[in-house]
C-alpha cells in the first residue's frame, strides 16, 4: 500500500513557493528596470557585442615550424 508522507509534502510545497516567489521577485525587478528605461525615454539598447555569442579568438600555433 502506498504511503504518502504529510510532513514531507509540507515541506516540498513550502521550498517550491519560496523558490517561485523569490522568480517573481526578480522578475518584478527586471520589469521596473525597463520600464524606468522606458520612462527614460529610451526605445531600444545598443549592445556592443552579442551576448548570446561568446567571441572565439583564434588559436596560434605555438610549434616551431622544421626547416
């Protein structure tokens, strides 16, 4: 027969609220920083690079060439 545990429910469901309600909490953050930016007057951010694209630099080889 299966059991279930109260306690360890309890438990669970009181992590899972305060991991969610510590999401919104930063996504209320995020929200207020644009729209301060849009209060700014401010349409749109100019980035200098991507970043979504880490830059890839390109190795040297560092074995001497045999003559």
């Amino acid at each position: 027969m299966p059991v279930v545990d109260i306690d360890e429910n309890i438990n669970k469901i009181r992590m899972n609220i305060d991991k969610l309600t510590q999401e919104v909490f930063k996504l209320q953050g995020m929200l207020q920083t644009f729209e301060g930016f849009k209060q700014g007057g401010l349409k749109t951010i100019d980035l200098p690079n991507d970043p979504t694209h880490e830059p890839v630099e390109e190795l040297k080889s560092i074995q001497e060439k045999p003559q």
